[in-house]
C-alpha cells in the first residue's frame, strides 16, 4: 500500500501557499488544467497541486485523470460511465492491479472431505461450503454437509440444519442475501436435476425448500446464478440431454415469484462451464464451451465477455483487448471496484477484465504460486478471497489470496 500511498498523496497533503493572491490565480482556468494534463505522472500532479489552494482543487479535474490514464495505458476509447465518474480513483485502481498477487496455504483441522462443483459463498466474515462430489471411477459421490469456515479464527466448523436436511447434491450454485443462503439448480445422486429454491437461515439454521409461484426454469445444474439487489439471476446451465439454454430466469426473494424476462439484442450461444458477476446495473459473462455429449468432448471454446443490462435486459457482446485469458471453463470470478477477476478453471492463471477500457490483464504472482483446480469455489470476504476443493478427490486445500492492495474499492464492491 506504500507505493500506492506515494502516488496519489492528494488527499493526505496541503497546499504550501495557501496565499489567494497568488500570481496564478489570475492565469485563466483552462490554460491551467492544460497544464495539468500535459504532466507525465500523478507525481508530477500532486507536485503542482503543493503550490497553492487553486492549484490543489484543479488537480482534482477528472479530465485531467482520464486522459492520463489514456497515455499511461495506451487506451483509444472507453466504455460508457456514469455521470460522475470518480476518473482520479479509476487510475488508482488500474495502478493497484499491477502490483503481484500473494497466495497463502491454509492449513487446518478438522476440514471439509475432498469435493469438486460444491457451492460457496459469504455471510458476514464466514465462508458457507454446501454439497458437491467426489468422482470415483465413473461414479459421483455427491455430499449433503455445510461446512462455515471463520475468517478470523481459520477454522472449518460442521454445521447441521435444525430442520430438514439438504439433498446430496452437486453441480448447484448458493449465494446469500442479508442472513440467509439461496441454493438453486443441482443434480442429485440419481441424476435427477433440481429447478428448486432452497434456503438456510444461519441465525435459526432451519433449511426449508421454498414453495413459489410463477414459472420456474426448466430443472437445471451449473448454471450462472448471481444477486442483483432481492432478485436473484438465473443464466443457461445444463437442462435434460445435455442441453444448454441461453435463457434468462429472475427469482424475486421477497415474494418468491419466478419470471422469465424477454431478452433483446445479440443472444450468447449455447454453452456450459461460464461465469458470471454483476456490476452496477450488469451482468458480465465469460467463458464456457458448447459440448458434444456424443464425443463427450466441446465442441468450441469461448473467451469472449457478454453483458446482459438488468434494467432493459438487452445482450451485448464486448469486444475486448489485451492480454485475452487461456481460461474457459468451470472458473473462479469476483468482482473488485470496475474490474472483473478470473482465476481456475484448467489453466489456473489469474486474469483481470477492466469493464470501463474493456481490456484483459493477465495478473502476476509472487513467488508463491498457488496450486488450482478446475471446479474449487472462490469467496470475497474482506480483503482476501479464499479458494477451497477443486477437480482430484485428494484436494480439500484451503488457498487465501491477499488483495489489501486493492482494499480502497472495497466499499465500491459493498
């Protein structure tokens, strides 16, 4: 944080010359900020902004931030922003994402047992583990267990539901909003797909299969399922015959009512194994590949980015540059202030996507390296994310990633 702390001292120091009849009041506004925008660096910024109160207030113009992060970062055009676009914080942020990721192994006892395509997500500073499977042979053996791992404590504690307890499932997607833990889609020991909604309550523990109302998606695993403010957005995932629909499902959580939007604009085609996350008003989705069940191998792989606006619910596809991923399939994704990140699948290399200059940016790492999995889980709490599972049944490894670097996004992510 020291390196970023020197770039952008703004905040944290004060003009020497608080003199108002300074000379360079008098020298037109314009010229001024002209001035600022040809400075090669924000050091040289924050330099001229020492000189006097005037001089400190335009240093703030986010022009001037912009287009220094068009020379800086070679960028020809950016993305649509909304009014009052902090442009200053922006160039902050792509800075932070230079700076090498730190992995560290968690090693605790007792753990959850070994599993792949499990679901996970954040309650506070607890990671919730739900369900999942070992493969044995050409068998799966799926699990009905919720484990809570204590971010301040680092221990994995086994929990059970006072009321029914959840199916053996895997291949399902959970997320949380407020208190309580949404699970969706799955597929059961005896392959049967799941279109229920499932919830816990961690202040009751009490697990119960919702009784809704509208039509829900057709029954259904790895789907796309994230939050968008009491709704919950359900994208494509792998319905009967291996199947894989391009459709779009919300579930309000306050009513428990499932509609099905009509979709506008160019349509994501088939596909299976992507990602999704939503920032501001859309949803992003990477990845994923069209599969042929009689080869049982994909038929095409993608790697482009998909929008769907949660407002109008219009797809767009984004043409993105830079350092495009080898990442495809059954990845990792979480959001950090305009930046998409990416990491898992079968080549593990993390990746950044910046939604505002839509490029891609490979990230680099420390020394030590994290050892990934296709199919672990990824959970955003404060300011590390922890990878858990992955692919071989020997992997129950808990990975910390530090971001503290990033940690003044944080309260853009809340």
């Amino acid at each position: 944080m020291k390196k970023v702390r020197e770039e952008f001292p703004l905040e944290e120091n004060t003009p020497h010359n608080d003199d108002s009849n300074n000379l360079l009041d008098f020298l037109p506004e314009d010229l001024l900020n002209e001035l600022f925008r040809a400075l090669p660096s924000p050091v040289d910024i924050s330099t001229l902004s020492l000189v006097c109160k005037h001089l400190h207030h335009l240093a703030q113009n986010p022009i001037t931030w912009r287009l220094l992060a068009e020379r800086t970062w070679g960028i020809r055009e950016f993305a649509q922003v909304q009014k009052g676009f902090d442009w200053k914080m922006y160039y902050r942020e792509k800075v932070a994402f230079q700076t090498p990721l730190d992995w560290n192994f968690i090693e605790c006892n007792p753990h959850p047992p070994p599993r792949q395509s499990h679901g996970a997500t954040r309650v506070g500073n607890k990671m919730i583990i739900l369900g999942g499977h070992q493969v044995d042979g050409e068998n799966f053996r799926r699990q009905d267990d919720i484990w809570v791992f204590d971010t301040i404590t680092n221990k994995f504690e086994q929990i059970v539901s006072k009321d029914a307890q959840i199916p053996s499932m895997s291949r399902h997607r959970i997320l949380s909003i407020g208190n309580k833990i949404y699970a969706f889609g799955g597929i059961l020991q005896n392959k049967q797909k799941l279109n229920s909604v499932f919830t816990l309550d961690l202040d009751t523990l009490c697990w119960e299969e919702l009784k809704v109302t509208g039509i829900p998606p057709e029954p259904r695993c790895d789907p796309v399922v994230v939050s968008y403010g009491s709704n919950i957005i359900v994208f494509g995932g792998s319905v009967q015959d291996l199947v894989f629909p391009s459709d779009v499902h919300v579930f309000n959580t306050e009513t428990n009512h499932w509609t099905q939007p009509e979709t506008q604009g160019d349509i994501p085609p088939s596909r299976i194994g992507s990602t999704g996350v939503v920032i501001g008003d859309m949803m992003y989705i990477y990845g994923g590949g069209d599969y042929d069940k009689e080869r049982r191998r994909y038929k095409a792989l993608f790697t482009e980015i998909w929008t769907l606006n949660l407002i109008t619910y219009v797809w767009s596809q984004i043409h993105a540059s830079g350092d495009i991923p080898k990442i495809m399939d059954f990845l990792n994704a979480f959001v950090v202030g305009n930046h998409l990140v990416i990491e898992g699948g079968w080549y593990s290399e993390p990746y950044a996507f910046d939604t505002v200059s839509r490029r891609w940016l490979q990230l680099t790492n420390k020394e030590q390296k994290k050892v990934n999995n296709n199919d672990s889980s990824a959970t955003l709490i404060g300011d590390s994310v922890y990878y858990f599972g992955g692919y071989h049944n020997t992997y129950h490894h808990l990975f910390k990633l530090d971001i503290s670097h990033l940690s003044f996004l944080f309260t853009i992510v809340e």
